[in-house]
C-alpha cells in the first residue's frame, strides 16, 4: 500500500513541477504576437526583429526545458 501512496504523490510532485512550463508558454505567445506586430508595422527591420524574437523564445524555452528535468527527476530519482 505504502509504494502506491509513494507513486501517487511523486505524479502529484511532477504535476505541480510542471506548472512552471506555463510561464513560458504564455510568455512565448506575448512574444511572437509583439514581433509579428512590429514586423507589420515596419516590415524593413524584419530581420533584426525576428533574430531578436527567436533569442527570446530560446531564453523562454529554457525555463520550460528545467520544469520538466524537475518533473523528470521527482518521477525517477527520487
């Protein structure tokens, strides 16, 4: 009965670990939706925005990246 309670909170942990990829999603969207905006506006800087937006997805990303080496080690390490 014991390992059972054991396996269910370590899910619960990991669940709750994984809240943190929710962040970047949302920051990721308000991202792009910025660039894709400036683009529209002026569509000659479309180069230097859209390397700028990438090396923020990749910031952002990385923190989503953690979040699931957290949740992975609750599942199996510990």
């Amino acid at each position: 009965m014991e390992g059972n309670l054991e396996t269910g909170l370590k899910a619960v942990g990991a669940g709750l670990a994984m809240i943190g990829a929710l962040g970047p999603g949302i920051g990721i969207g308000m991202l792009v939706n910025g660039a894709l905006g400036a683009i529209g506006r002026n569509p000659d800087t479309a180069n230097t925005i859209q390397t700028n937006m990438i090396l923020g997805i990749v910031f952002a990303e990385a923190v989503a990246i953690y979040a699931l080496v957290v949740a992975l080690i609750i599942l199996f390490v510990l």
